[in-house]
C-alpha cells in the first residue's frame, strides 16, 4: 500500500539534524527560537526547514507537551479594518514566521458577547496564548484569563488591577497634538469624534482632548450621538448635519481613519470646504489619507511596532511567565507629523 504523497517521507526534526549536522535538540531549540542558540544557527536551521518542507506534527506536538504551537488572535469584526486592523495582523505574522507559533484569527460581532471567543480558546484548549484588543476599563475578558493562568497579551491598557503584558498608543498625547495641530490653524471651536467610551483608550483620549482645548482657552465639545466607530454613514449624516447648524465646529479630531475621512465628506456635503471653513486631525496605520484630501492633518500610528512588541510579548508570557511583564506605551513624536 503506497502512503498519500503528503504523509510519504514527511521530514522529521532528524532530517534537519542530518542535513544540518545539528543534534536534533538544538534543531528544535532553534526552531523554537529559544534564547541560548545563535541567530546564524537558527537561520540554518530555519533555511534546511524551508528547503525540506518540515511542518510540524501539532497533533503529536499537543500530545508530548500539552502545547498546541498556536497563538489566538481575538478581534472584533467591527474594527478599521481598512487601515489599523489590517496593518496590525500583517504585523502580527511577519514577526511570528520562522518561530514555532502559527497565529489563528477568532472574530467575535457586535452583538455578540466579547466572552464568547476567550471561553471557547480557553475550554477548547486551542491555543497556547490569546492576543486581544478594544479593551475596556475593568475588562472581564482580562479577569477570566488570569485567573484561569492563561498566557495573553493586549493591545490597549486596563484598569483591573492585575499588571498584564500590553502595547498601547498613546491616545491621551494623541488628543493634544490634534488640539495643538488644530489651535496652530486658527481653529477656536472644536469636536471630538471619540471611540466608544466602554473602551479603554476613549477615556484616555477625551481627557487629553478636555485637558488641553482647557490649557488653550478653546471650545470643545465631544460627539454624542456618534462615535469614530460609528461607520462612515452615520458619521456623514451627523457632520453634514452638524456643520449646518451656526454655531459649527471649526476643528474636527477624529479617533480613527474612517472617521477622519466620513467627517470630511459630511462637512462638504454640508457646503464647506477643508482648509477654509474647518480643519480636521486624525491618526493613520497606513498612509492614505493625504490622498484623500491633502489638507487633512496626520499623525501616523506605528501598528507595526505593535505587533512586533505584542509577538514578543506573549511569547514571553508563554515560554518565560516569570520573567519581567512586557508593556509598551507608545508616545507620538514630531518625525510622526505627516
């Protein structure tokens, strides 16, 4: 009986070690990107990998350490996925390739309960850590993972209480650099399109957004009735709205990408015109919005830089859980103006 071409002759961790004359332990050490073997012997390794078509056995992997080599990246679907979502999962993968980690996607929806997608994970055993964003104030999600001692990592701070691996951007310093950006223009009276503020960085960003159009003497006033989630419909229907009225915003900061350009066109469509009537600040992962319209001002968001600290952080929290907790804030700086 002849075995399907993909089972036949499947290499092993000795096929590498017999290609690279390594012992197979520093073969999987290496493959594991373990701390105490060189870089030039991983490449090595990593390249007669390559060359041979080695994929590990997860079945027998799970069987022998527990482990599934599989780390759960959880997102809502109803993130900017156009722009920062994307970036951020390219990210993610690129620093992950060559380790022993595959990342895996778990959505969950607006309607759906954001613990329906971390129970799963946890109860199904299906992955080593979870890597998960929009985190709110005293999120739940980060009380059932830590007391059922699974590794995770997130994008954004909390407010729990229990000192967790996190990367975060800076959305407090954010909201100044746009209330300044916008001051700097002659801007006297301001709206901030902020995200739900259920999540963690809303609050931060209002504050810094309160903080300093109150240091500069400025009006302010932060969006009711939409959120820079809202969608780009409903946050065209409300701006064109909004700037039809006398008493309209001059500056407009926006707290994503699509709100950013939804605002722009509500405000046209409300007769205006960018650079003459209102000013508009916002952040971007990717660069796009100078192609949109060139006036709008921009402060991109390194995305990449947070997936590089967010791989490395839950591996960490995998391999090394005792070792110091990685977090990162990201502050904005001048060379990020655009």
């Amino acid at each position: 009986m002849t075995l399907a071409p993909d089972t036949d002759h499947r290499p092993t961790l000795k096929t590498i070690a017999h290609e690279t004359g390594l012992a197979v332990a520093t073969v999987s050490r290496a493959l594991k990107d373990a701390p105490d073997i060189g870089e030039a012997t991983k490449e090595r390794v990593r390249a007669a990998a390559t060359r041979l078509g080695y994929r590990p056995n997860r079945a027998g992997v799970r069987l022998r350490t527990g482990k599934t080599n599989v780390i759960a990246l959880v997102l809502a679907t109803d993130t900017d996925v156009m722009n920062h979502t994307s970036r951020l999962i390219s990210s993610l993968a690129q620093e992950l390739r060559g380790t022993a980690y595959h990342l895996v996607m778990m959505p969950f929806f607006p309607d759906e309960d954001p613990m329906t997608p971390i129970r799963y994970l946890v109860e199904t055993g299906s992955a080593d850590g979870i890597i998960m964003n929009q985190t709110t104030a005293d999120d739940p999600r980060i009380h059932y993972l830590h007391a059922h001692n699974v590794p995770f990592a997130t994008h954004g701070r909390t407010e729990t209480g229990i000192n967790h691996p996190y990367f975060d951007y800076d959305n407090e310093a954010f909201s100044r650099a746009g209330v300044q950006g916008l001051a700097s223009r002659g801007r006297r009276n301001l709206l901030l399109i902020a995200p739900p503020k259920a999540h963690c960085y809303a609050g931060h960003m209002i504050s810094g957004f309160l903080a300093e159009t109150a240091r500069l003497g400025l009006r302010a006033a932060v969006a009711d009735t939409i959120t820079s989630d809202s969608g780009a419909v409903a946050i065209e229907a409300a701006l064109q709205n909004r700037m039809a009225l006398p008493d309209r915003p001059d500056g407009i900061l926006c707290g994503s990408t699509t709100a950013v350009m939804a605002a722009v066109t509500g405000a046209e469509l409300a007769g205006l015109s960018i650079g003459r009537d209102f000013d508009v600040f916002g952040k971007e992962a990717i660069p796009y919005l100078h192609r949109f319209r060139r006036q709008i001002m921009v402060l991109r968001e390194d995305v990449d830089r947070a997936g590089s600290n967010l791989a490395h952080a839950i591996i960490q929290a995998i391999e090394n859980p005792t070792a110091p907790i990685a977090q990162m804030l990201d502050r904005p700086a001048e060379s990020d103006w655009e």
